[in-house]
C-alpha cells in the first residue's frame, strides 16, 4: 500500500525554467522521505514550473508538503507556474492553504528554579489547607457521631453490619496470613541471634513483646489502611464523581450520616478484633517456629509465655487499635469526599489515601510509644 | 456525494451474519450491513440496540462470536497483528467525549498515531498538527492546551484531529453531536461534512440527533430487532411502516428538525 513518491527537478533547458516534476503517492506515509528530499532541493533562478502531471494521489500531509515548498519559493521572490494538477489536487491545496496556522505544541517551559519554587510553595499550601480540612472533617465527623449517640435511630445498621463484614470479617484471612509469617520470621531470625548467646529460650519473649505490643496492631492497620482505606476512599469518591453525593444532599440526606458514620464505627469495632486475631496468629506462627527450629515444646513456650508478659503487654496494643482505625477510616472517608469528576481524581485520592493512613498511623504509634513509656507501661 | 451513494459505489465495509453476545445477552443476531465508499452513513437505533456495540466490533475492539466484519475488502479476523495495523492506519475513530489522552496537550494527542506509526522529522510533524487541528476548526492557540482546559465541543474537535492525523479514508464517529448545545452540535455536523467532502472521506457515525440525520447523513442504517432493520434514505425512513421507525422519525422531535432548515432559510431571505 505504501507505494512510492518521488520529487525531482529537471535542470533549465536554454532560457526555460526549471521544472518540479512531482509523481506518484503523496500521502503521510511517504511524507518523511519527501521531506527530506524536498528540503535538500535548490532551485536556481527567480522562475520555477511545478508539474503535478504524474500525481497519482495527494492527501493532506503531502499536499501540506507541496504548499510549504510554494511558499518557500515565493518568499525566493520566484514566479511559480503550475502545471498538469487535476481538480482535486487544487481543491488538496486550497484546503491546506485555507488552514496553515501553525500552533503551540505544548506549554511553555518555566524556568527550572522558578518551577521547583513554585512546586514547593504549591505543594505547602496543599499540605496546609488539606490539614485544615481534616481538621474540619474530623469536627464534623465527631459532632456527627454525637448526634447519633443522642438519636441511636438515625444510624444506618444495615450499612454498619454490611461494613463490618467487608472491613473486619473479609480480611481476617490476610490479616492472619501476615502475622502467622512475620511470627515465623521473627523466631527464625530471633533464634539464630540468640543461639549465639545460648539464650534461646528468650526467643519467646522476643516473639510476645514484639507481636502484642507492636507488630501485631501495626501490621493489621497498614493492611487494613491498605484493604479497606482505600476501598472507602473508591467507593466514595465514584460516587461523589457520579454525582450521587450530591444526590443525597438533595434528597435531604447527610453523606456523614449515611456514608461516613457507618465505616468509621465498623473499622473502629472491628479493627480491635484483627488486632487481636493477628496477635494469636503472630504467636501461633512464632510458637510453630520455636518448636521446629529450637525445639521449644508448646507447653514450654506457654509456660515462658506467662512469665514473659503481663496483660498490659497485650493491652498497649489493643488500645492503640481504635484510634488507629478512627484515623484509617476517616482518612479514605475525606479523601472520598474529596473527589472531583473525573475518574483519574478517583485514582490519585485514593493512593493518597493509602499513603496518608499509613503514615498518620506510624506517627500516632510513635507517639503512644512515647506516651507508654512516660506512664510506664 | 449523494451521487456516489446513491450509483452504489464500492463497498468499504461488508457486514455479514454478525452475531455479538455480551456478558450473556445477545446484542447483534444475524446482522448484516454495507457502507459505501464516499458516503455518510447514519446508524441510529433506541438505547441498548448495540450502535456503539457494531462500531466497536466493526474496529475490533470486540471480537464478534460469529459472522464476518470484512473493511477495505479484508477480513481482519483472518489477518496478522502486523498487516491489521497496517490497514488501521486507514482509519480513525472518534470516541464518544473525545478520548482524549489526559497527560498530552491537543497538539501531542494529534501527534500521538504520527509518532507511532510514521518515522517523520518533528518539525513536520508540528506543522502536521497545527493543519489538522486548524482543520477541525480549534484554534492555534488550543494545541498547547490540556484537555481538561477544554470545552466539551473543543474536546470533540480535538478529537476529530486525532482520528484525522494519518488522512484516513473512513472516520468512525461515535455520537459526535451528544452533549453539545444546539449551535455548537450545528456547527460540528457542518463540519463533519465539510471535511467528508473536500477529503473524500467514508463516514460511519452512530448518532441520536435527528438534524444530523437530516443534514449530514447520505444514508441510514436502522438497528432494532438485533439486526440492521433497514438502510436507506430520509424519504425511505419516513415512509417506513415499523412502529419504532415510524416513532422515531415521525416525533414531534422529528418534526422540528424537519422544519427547522426551512425557517433559517425563509429568515435568511427576509
């Protein structure tokens, strides 16, 4: 299909002009060759005969490309004759004559200090303006729950039940999963530590302090700002960008009532139990390891168990599990809620969503670490 | 162009026994169609009859679950991917709100099936985009712009550019008229028909708007009952006898935009 285009100039012949003679296909997918040949042409002289005859056919790229080289030759001040075109040929030309405007083909570049300036000050005022919406949020959110508390009817239950099985009930296999293996590495890599030191009995207390207090409702809030934060932030924000949000105002229903509430008070009831449930895997997967590797028998490792930790130790996790979930859940709730048009918005909100939960949660956590060991637990 | 058509030019795309089944429900059944080279063909049909289902089978991005879909004479079904792309060269489609790529500006979307496909300087290439974007009718200014700084007729134009950068002989467009106000669907339809005939384009456009029909269509192409009911001029659709095209094209929408070209006209005289 590609079939061949050529250009060539015959030389003047005594007082004639020189003559162009252009043949064959001049469409786009020749266009690059005809260009280069075309720009490589030098007609000598102030007249030149453009002879069309042997144009098989022309579409818009090489009509472009033999109007560009008419105008080349009339800003060289030549006297152009054209020669054997056919109709359509002409109305070609016309059509691309009619629309040469050359435009921008993509902004204009700042300068790059400017542009990383700019960036930075952009991005601070964001950050500012997004925590002050949270903030915001966080109020209405609260003022929304005590409300509630005073009219328990205007909870959806239907929804919260639906939430709790999606958020808790659905991703106890996960949660499970995650904890059971990081119990088992933790052993592994505890064990072959303390063997050195003929220690390794205290591999048990590696395993329950590290698991209840902090791996356990650690790792459970990051899969979960993972599972079930950006699941809220999605579900939210496609309906916001579907416009039924707006829909629910007009019908004169909260959003916070309807959508919020209800995945706040599921994560925040059920994140405690995955807490606890990664914790018994956590242990369950430590223990199986301590028994293969050490040869600690189950009965041993209960036994070390009791000795290496107090209910508080189990306690400092769990209680950090509410707040962990209040923030997970209302991070991917406002980022919804925050969601304009378009699917791509969708997209950027709920990673940062993710990004957010995950990050708010390890500071939270570093900051009841500091808390604890200031009230010495 | 009605001449073509009506003289029964050469068949571009052959349609024949086209069954489509999607998630289960059976869209198309025993569905045949011609269009003929040069002509705008129009393909209207109630919600849900698979318009938009045929232009998709048609430019395989759905695979039929029978029959044969043959366009420029070539039975893609039977083709390599690389002799395909050579043929989808020949064609350009615009989608519904453009389908313009979010991360390019206009003039980089226009450029977008040159880079791909062709090896040319870039110089040509900016020049290439700026006559088609000219060309659909967008200012110079508009090529360094994003696509969401863009009105929707502006998104559609810029669209337009996209499925006219390689010079296609056939242009698939899918409702080019929806979500666009009257003056800004009138003006598009001229469009459309302008550049139909000074670039000899094929034209196979799905649409809803009666004044498009009216004005830019050489023919129609009825889908009702699974199948292509039945192709042919305005005058045939009206003297149609099946409840649903006699509906469609005998509605009091119909009827305003049979009479709206004669009053702009009789205004026009005043």
């Amino acid at each position: 299909m590609s079939a061949t285009a050529w250009v060539e100039l015959h030389a003047p012949v005594g007082g004639d002009a020189p003559v162009l003679r252009a043949g064959g296909d001049w469409r786009i997918v020749n266009a690059g060759q005809l260009d280069s040949e075309l720009t490589r042409l030098d007609v000598p002289g102030d007249r030149v005969v453009v002879d069309m005859a042997a144009l098989e056919s022309l579409d818009t790229a090489g009509a472009w490309l033999l109007y560009r080289t008419l105008k080349l030759f009339e800003a060289q001040h030549k006297k152009i004759a054209l020669r054997g075109a056919r109709n359509e040929h002409h109305a070609m030309l016309r059509e691309v004559a009619a629309n040469d405007s050359p435009c921008e083909i993509a902004p204009p570049q700042v300068n790059t200090v400017v542009r990383v300036v700019l960036a930075v000050g952009r991005a601070t005022v964001d950050a500012l303006r997004a925590g002050r919406d949270f903030v915001i949020f966080f109020g209405a959110a609260v003022v929304t729950f005590l409300r509630v508390l005073l009219q328990p009817r205007r909870l959806r239950w239907n929804s919260l039940v639906y939430q709790m099985e999606q958020v808790g009930f659905n991703a106890l296999p996960i949660v499970g999963l995650i904890a059971f293996l990081i119990g088992v590495v933790l052993a592994y890599q505890g064990a072959v530590q303390l063997q050195r030191l003929g220690a390794e009995v205290f591999v048990v207390d590696l395993i329950a302090v590290s698991v209840l207090r902090e791996v356990g409702i650690l790792l459970t809030a990051i899969v979960v700002a993972g599972r079930s934060g950006s699941a809220f932030t999605a579900q939210i924000g496609s309906m916001k960008a579907n416009e039924e949000v707006d829909a629910l105002r007009t019908l004169g229903m909260d959003p916070m009532d309807i959508l919020v509430l209800p995945r706040v008070l599921a994560l925040v009831i059920t994140l405690p139990m995955l807490a606890f449930f990664a914790d018994m895997m956590g242990l369950l997967g430590g223990g199986l390891m301590a028994w293969v590797v050490l040869d600690i028998s189950p009965a041993m490792f209960v036994e070390r168990l009791r000795h290496a930790v107090t209910v508080w130790s189990f306690l400092v996790g769990i209680i950090k599990a509410p707040f962990f979930a209040v923030v997970i859940a209302l991070v991917g709730c406002h980022e919804g809620l925050q969601v304009t048009g378009s699917a791509e918005s969708v997209g950027s909100r709920t990673t940062r969503a993710v990004v957010e939960a995950i990050f708010l949660v390890i500071v939270l956590d570093a900051a009841f670490s500091i808390f604890f060991s200031v009230v010495g637990v | 162009m009605s001449a073509v058509a009506a003289a029964g030019g050469q068949v571009i795309i052959r349609v024949r026994g086209l069954h489509t089944v999607l998630g289960g429900h059976t869209i198309h059944q025993n569905l045949d169609l011609d269009v003929r080279r040069g002509e705008v063909l129009g393909v209207v049909g109630g919600s849900g009859t698979g318009k938009s289902v045929l232009l998709r089978t048609i430019v395989g991005l759905i695979t039929p679950t029978a029959g044969t879909v043959q366009v420029f004479g070539q039975d893609f079904a039977q083709l390599s991917a690389r002799e395909r792309r050579a043929y989808e060269m020949r064609w350009g489609v615009l989608f519904q709100d453009g389908a313009l790529f979010s991360s390019l500006t206009v003039a980089q979307n226009v450029e977008v099936p040159l880079r791909e496909h062709l090896r040319l300087p870039r110089r040509l290439m900016d020049e290439i985009a700026g006559l088609k974007i000219s060309m659909a009718g967008l200012p110079a200014s508009s090529g360094a712009k994003f696509p969401s700084e863009l009105s929707g007729g502006m998104r559609k134009r810029a669209g337009l550019a996209r499925a006219l950068a390689l010079d296609p002989e056939i242009v698939f467009l899918d409702e080019p008229t929806a979500g666009l106000d009257p003056i800004g669907a009138a003006a598009f339809d001229d469009l459309i028909r302008a550049l139909q005939q000074r670039l000899g384009l094929t034209v196979f456009m799905v649409t809803h708007d009666l004044d498009s029909l009216h004005k830019i269509c050489d023919r129609i192409a009825v889908l009702a009952e699974k199948k292509v009911l039945l192709t042919g001029a305005m005058h045939d659709m009206l003297r149609h006898e099946h409840p649903w095209v006699r509906d469609y094209f005998h509605g009091p929408r119909a009827r305003a935009a049979q009479i709206a070209p004669v009053e702009t006209e009789s205004r026009a005289h005043v």
